[in-house]
C-alpha cells in the first residue's frame, strides 16, 4: 500500500514542530527529510508532517535556473 503523497499547498508542509519530534531517517521513498520551501513560512520546522517529505519535481535548479549542478557530460 502507498501513502498518500501531500500536494504542494498542503498546510503540512514545513510545519512539524522539531522541538517535540525531529525526523532523522529518511521519508517513506528514502528522500531526506528537512527540504525547505523557501516560499512557505516554517511554522515550527523545516520537516514536513507525515510520512513523506515533500520534493518539487525539478528541486535541483531547473525551475530557478541555477544549472550550477549541472553536468555538462553527455550520455
């Protein structure tokens, strides 16, 4: 059985309070916890409540433009 992913408008997000309960193994699909949203407020952490940590799709530049981790090798 999967678990329910949360959408990127969830009030979830960013919001598990990490002076009761700090996340320090991986989410559900083995992502890191903590990934921070920099447009949604940390209402009491940086975690996201639940099983999964929410990762926008491109969270590595392409959505910003920052291609500093970019490979430039060709497959």
């Amino acid at each position: 059985m999967r678990a329910a992913r949360l959408r990127l408008d969830s009030p979830a997000l960013d919001s598990c309070d990490d002076l009761v309960y700090s996340p320090t193994r991986p989410d559900y699909d083995l992502d890191s916890r903590g990934f921070d949203f920099t447009t949604i407020p940390d209402l009491l952490g940086p975690f996201d409540r639940g099983a999964d940590e929410v990762r926008p799709l491109f969270a590595h530049g392409f959505e910003a433009g920052n291609t500093t981790g970019w490979s430039a090798t060709v497959p």
